[in-house]
C-alpha cells in the first residue's frame, strides 16, 4: 500500500534554529497537510495546501512556519526560529481528494518527532 | 477547543468481546467522520468513515454510529483481538474544508 514518508523522524534542536521537516506525500495525491500532536494533547492542524498555495492554515501555523513543495515529490515544513513550545510529534498528511470530500481518506505519515532544547 | 470530545481516556476489553468507543461533537456544520488507529510511535491510520446522510458504517469487524440528533457516533469492533490494542482517535471535518478536527483519544487494551 502507498505511503506517506517522513524524514527526519527524530530531530533534537536548540531554541531559536531553524529545522525543516520533510515529507514525501503519496504521489498521486494534490492535497498535503501538516499537523502536530504535543505529547498528552490532540493531533491539531497545521496548514493545507494545494496546487502550490495554502489553502487553509490554524492560528498556530505564524509567520515562523512555512511550507513548500520545492520540486515534484517532496513537502517540507520550516519553523524558522524554534521554540520549546514546539517540541511535539509532526505529522504529514495527503489526500487524492479535498479533505472534506465524503469517501476521501487522508493517509498520515509516522512522524517527525521535534525536540526543542 | 472541545468540538470534538472522547470522554473516556482508556478502555479495557477481553479478546473476543465487543470494543465501543465513544466521541461527541459540538459543531452541528461537521457532516464527515473518521477513526484512525495509532500506535506508538506511528502516524495515524485510517479505519472507517461516515457521512452525515449515514447512520451506520461497517467494515469487517469495524463498524461506526452516527447519531446526529445526539451529535454522537460510536465505533464498534467485534470481536476484538490482541493488535486492536491501540489509542483511537474520532476525527470531524465540514464536507469542503481542508481541517480535520481530532478528539482527544481513547487507548484500547484488550486483555488475553
């Protein structure tokens, strides 16, 4: 079965680096997702993206993240300047279709998990 | 943010019994529903989803409720088995938008 991969897929860095985290989403899929879980809490939403822009980000997702899609198969989250706050599981997701399509499944990577020390 | 509430933190269930996991939700826009398994460590897995226009699902074992008055739906797993042992996670999202709107999960034991 297809999957979505994620590398690195655990990263220790200290507060104010930069880190970009990389996906490679499901290759016939348009729409690709971030989301991250802080451990103890809820997988939440990041950003979406689709045919090159973002289509839908959460008030979590500020001017220190960003996304791209640099070439035809990798997705990559940068978090500019980190902070211990961002210490959390980061997932990737993509779909064939727009998430809120009935019968649409959105498939998950395993995980980046991003140690902010 | 609570739109979407698993009240019960764990469950424990013998092999061969019947699993129900539980989730409610808030917002009265959300007309799709999904459950993902996750294990440790991994990304969450897609198991079983249903339209608002639905009131039952099944796949296999696997078989999700929705009762919109009630603004509840309920996964059942019969029966359960060892590798089900897992934490389930309800997800709610408005047919056309882009966000996935997860509960908090529900970790499933089944005892031997």
């Amino acid at each position: 079965e297809p999957e979505v991969t994620q590398t690195p897929s655990h990263q220790v860095t200290q507060m104010g680096q930069e880190v970009i985290l990389r996906c490679v989403p499901i290759s016939n899929h348009l729409y690709f997702y971030w989301y991250r879980q802080i451990l103890g809490q809820k997988v939440e939403f990041l950003v979406s993206f689709y045919n090159n822009e973002i289509s839908e980000k959460s008030e979590i997702f500020d001017d220190q993240f960003s996304v791209e899609r640099p070439d035809g198969s990798n997705f990559t989250l940068k978090i500019r300047s980190t902070k211990l706050e961002d210490s959390a599981m980061y997932f990737c997701a993509s779909s064939k279709l727009n998430a809120g399509t009935g019968g649409n499944t959105i498939y998950f990577g395993e995980g980046s998990w991003l140690t902010v020390v | 943010d609570q739109q979407v509430k698993q009240n019960s933190p764990s469950l424990s269930v013998q092999e061969g019994r019947i699993s129900i996991l539980n989730c409610d939700y808030t917002n009265s826009m959300f007309d799709y529903f999904l459950w993902y398994k996750k294990y440790p460590a991994e990304g969450p897995t897609f198991l079983i989803s249903i339209s608002s226009i639905k009131d039952k699902n099944e796949d296999g074992r696997f078989t999700v409720f929705l009762n919109k008055s009630a603004k509840h739906l309920s996964l059942h797993i019969v029966p359960s088995q060892p590798g089900d042992s897992a934490v389930y996670f309800c997800a709610a999202i408005i047919q056309g938008a882009q966000k996935l709107v997860f509960g908090q999960g529900t970790r499933l034991t089944i005892n031997p």
